[in-house]
C-alpha cells in the first residue's frame, strides 16, 4: 500500500479549522430556508429571496475587500472573517428566543455570512498556495473536498434531528460556535507568514522579469513559505521596471484612488477573462452552480410543505448521498493521472449536468425520497471529482499577487449567478409552483457542457508551477 502524502503540521491545523467549520455548516445546512418556513411561515418567493439576495449583495460587499485580503497577512484575515460570522450567526438564535426574530434580520446575517465567506474563502486560497507545494494542491484539495462532503452526509440529518427535538435554530448555534473553534485552530498554526508585497509592486517586477526571460516566473511558494520567520523570508520585489530605451519618458506615477483603484477590483476578472481555460470553466461553473443551488429552496417547499416530508427525512435526502463526495474526492488524483485533466473536465464536467431533472419525478413517501437521493449522489460524486481538479488548477495557474482578487471574482461571480438563478426560480415557482420551476433548471443545465473548454485547450502548466495533475501518487 502506498503511504498517505504528508503535507506538513501547519496545513494540519488549517485542515482541521475547515473541517471544524464545516461540520458546523453542515449541521446547518439549509437553515435558514428552514427556519423561514417552520418559524416565520414564509412562502417560495420569501424562502427564495432569502436565498438569493442575501449572497448577491453579500458578494457585491466582498468585491472592494478584495484588493484589501490580497495585500494583508491572509491568517488574519481569515480569523477575522471566521469571529465575524460566530457574531452575526449567534443573533438569530438571540432574536428567536426574544420573539424579535424577522425576516429581514435572516437576509442581514445572510449578507454578512456572505461577504465574509468570500473574503475568507479568497485568504484561504492565498495562504493554501504559499503553504504547500505545487504538486501538492490537488492533494489537499482533494482532502478539503473529501471533508466537505463527509460534513454534509453527517451534518443534516442530525442537524433535522436536533431541529425536530429542540427548534429551529439549534444547528445556528452549532453553526455559530464552528467558526470560533476554527478562528483558534488558525490560530495554532503559529509562525509568520511571508510579509505581502506592496500594492504595485509584484505585477511589475513579474512583467519585467517576462519581458527579460520570455518566460513565467514562479508564482508559488514551495514547501512551507507562509510559515518562515523573518530572517528566512524570501526577499521581497523591488518592483523596478523593465530598462525604457533611450529617450523613452519614464511613466507618471500611479495615482491614488479613481481608475487605478477600480483597476485594482477588477483585475482578478482580467486573469479570468484573459486566460482561455479559466474563462471556459468560469463561465460553465457560473450556470451550472446557480442551476443546481436553484433548487435548494424549490425542493424545500416541494418537499417540506407541498409533499409533507419531515425536517428529517429533508436531512437525510440530501445528507446520504453525500457519502458519495468521499468517493469522488479520493479518486481525483489516479483519475486525473490515468486519464489527464482535460478529460476530467470535459467527461465529468458533463456528467455533473445531465442528472438535475430527475428531480422532477419527486412523489410523496419512500419512492420520493429514494429519487431525491440518487439524483443529489449522481450529482455528487461527479462533482467531488470535479471540483479538486479545478481548484489546483486554478490556483497553478494564478500568480501569486492575484490570487486573492481571482478567487474573490470566482466567488463573487459564482453568489450572483446562483442569486440570480435561485430568484428567477423563485419568481417561476410563486407563478406555476416549485415542480415546473425544477423543471426549467434541469433543462437548461443540460447545455452548461457546451462552455467546457475543448481538449485541445488546456494549456500545461508553466514551468514554474509544475501540473500537479502529471504525477502519479498516493490518493488523498
């Protein structure tokens, strides 16, 4: 047998503050769709809305903080972000014992919740990138994907258990509690990170250096970079420009604020955009993420108030087949090796779409739950497989000053496809009902293929960060 990679005690303990956080979202998961209908007898387009707005304007927040995460220290960042949310969940329980708790307060703390996510979720990316190796990304992805899945197969049927036997917002605190055990579990990590570069400074020393080689510069720390001290730390760029020929006027200084600024929240868009690859899987996990998340409020109400399913068995339909991501998420890397990357995006990125509409041959009783079951494990092990696989590579193909702001744009990108999808689904299903609403989704999912990037488009890794994907090794 071949022995289980080892990533080192500090990735260890970052490990451990994402599971501790998501198995505490995975107790609460979907409960704030539940606590909207079980304890404030909201309707499909309240219970959509809920859904959809808080995350869009909680991303439209997380856009301008962008800028902010990619030139901070990320570790603190991320603890920040983790308090944050503790403070915003534990109002909801506070207001519910009080008899104060509104609607209007779930779409606040949905909005905070949001925007720190993102923000968090963007320092992560960041430090992950510093902390590990290059050839290790898919490897700890893989296991953060793998912990995912193992928090929500577990996480919602004793969240229901826990709601049926003491109320609506139990799992909340659970939830809230989650993020301050993680906050202390980065805090643990201990050492210091490599000092961030200048706002300026890093694009322009990586472009010269282009300009002067012809090739890509490295990008990403090796080995354990984040965590060497201060004498140890790689010296940072001077930021000098490539020479000018003779003659040529040397370029104004940057301003302040105004355009340059603006410059700066969009440029995670720019590498998007400007990278063929990245911009085929961007725009295909755009759709594809705000068809699926569509139907979590639409199955609610189908299943909880038009169908008459307990908080539990509403649990168990989608906590079961989440033993599924396990599977998945291990078998990235010997898929990715056997059969290369490219055909993981295409095969499996196809394979994620084509099972949404059997969502519409939900009935009452056991036959209705067993369909939701194998529906949500088709679509979940292909998209465990999937979503390491990309990770690495959006992080091996990110430099190192952008990958803040890039993976803020993903995410900000991905909250308002999934707003806008969730509240057209809302709307469609307030006028014709949730079936007819899940129909429409599982129909125009099956053309998100059609946006994969083709074989013959996936571009190797540079040099510098080497694909992860092309060795062989043991599965996480």
């Amino acid at each position: 047998m071949r022995g289980r990679r080892r990533l080192g005690r500090p990735f260890g303990w970052l490990w451990a503050a994402y599971a501790v956080s998501a198995y505490g979202s995975g107790l609460g998961f979907g409960a704030f769709p539940l606590i909207a209908v079980l304890a404030l007898h909201a309707g499909p387009a309240e219970v959509s809305a809920l859904s959809a707005v808080g995350p869009a304007v909680g991303a439209l927040i997380a856009v301008p903080l962008a800028p902010w995460v990619e030139f901070r220290h990320k570790r603190p960042v991320m603890i920040g972000m983790d308090l944050a949310r503790c403070a915003a969940m534990a109002t909801i329980p506070v207001g519910y014992a009080l008899g104060r708790l509104t609607w209007v307060q779930l779409l606040v703390v949905s909005v905070l919740v949001a925007a720190a996510k993102i923000a968090f979720n963007a320092a992560s990316g960041a430090f992950l990138k510093a902390l590990v190796r290059p050839d290790d990304l898919l490897v700890a992805n893989a296991r953060f994907e793998s912990t995912n899945w193992s928090s929500i197969a577990v996480g919602p049927p004793l969240g229901g258990a826990a709601i049926g036997l003491f109320g609506p917002v139990v799992t909340v605190i659970a939830d809230a509690f989650s993020y301050l055990l993680s906050a202390l579990c980065l805090t643990a990590i201990g050492g210091r990170e490599e000092a961030p570069r200048p706002r300026g400074q890093a694009p322009r020393a990586e472009e010269a250096a282009r300009r002067t080689t012809g090739e890509a510069v490295p990008s990403a720390a090796t080995g354990d970079a984040a965590m060497r001290t201060t004498a140890e730390a790689v010296p940072q760029a001077t930021g000098d420009a490539a020479p000018r020929p003779p003659g040529e006027p040397s370029p104004p200084p940057a301003r302040k604020g105004g355009p340059r600024r603006t410059a700066g929240l969009l440029d995670g868009w720019r590498h998007i955009m400007g990278h063929p690859v990245l911009r085929a899987l961007y725009l295909n996990q755009l759709l594809v993420a705000g068809l699926i998340m569509a139907t979590e409020p639409l199955l609610a109400v189908l299943l909880l108030r038009r169908l008459g399913f307990p908080p539990w068995q509403y649990g168990l339909a989608f906590a079961a087949p989440c033993l599924g991501g396990l599977v998945g998420s291990r078998l990235a890397r010997r898929v990715v090796a056997r059969h290369g990357r490219s055909a993981v995006f295409r095969t499996v990125g196809t394979l994620r779409a084509v099972w949404l509409i059997g969502l519409v041959f939900v009935r009452p009783g056991v036959t209705g739950l067993v369909t939701v079951m194998a529906v949500e494990l088709a679509i979940i092990v292909n998209m465990s497989l999937y979503t390491p696989v990309l990770a690495a590579y959006r992080l091996e193909h990110t430099p190192k000053h952008l990958v803040a702001r890039t993976l803020t744009a993903w995410s900000v990108g991905q909250q308002a496809a999934i707003a806008l999808c969730t509240a057209l689904g809302g709307l469609l299903a307030d006028a014709t009902g949730p079936r007819t609403a899940l129909t429409a989704a599982g129909l125009l999912i099956l053309a998100t293929p059609l946006l994969l990037p083709r074989p013959e488009g996936t571009p190797p890794a540079s040099p510098a960060e080497p694909d992860a994907t092309a060795r062989a090794g043991t599965a996480p």
